[in-house]
C-alpha cells in the first residue's frame, strides 16, 4: 500500500473509533473491546507509515 492509501485507511480508523467512543458514552456499545482492538489498528497504521517514510519497509 501507498502512504497516501494508508493515511486514507488511517483517517477512516480514527472516525470509527470517533463513533466507537460515543456509542461507549451513550452506553450504545456492548462490547467495550471493540475500542481496543481499533486503536491497536490505528497504531499499526500509524507504524506502518513511519516505516514507509524512514525507507524500512
């Protein structure tokens, strides 16, 4: 993937998680891991373009 693809996917993650936190603080959400496992998705991306940037991958 291109760094602009996963910037794109990168944004998209960061409003599910957006929606995930509120679904959470309107007690909408039942499984509260959902929360996790998005921001562990937002980490990688956020590792995967600074590999691509620094020329490690």
């Amino acid at each position: 993937m291109s760094t602009e693809e996963l910037t794109k996917q990168l944004e998209d993650t960061h409003q599910e998680l957006f929606n995930l936190r509120f679904r959470v603080s309107t007690k909408q959400l039942a499984n509260h891991r959902e929360v996790r496992r998005v921001r562990r998705k937002v980490a990688r991306l956020k590792t995967l373009i600074t590999e691509k940037e620094l020329g490690i991958r």
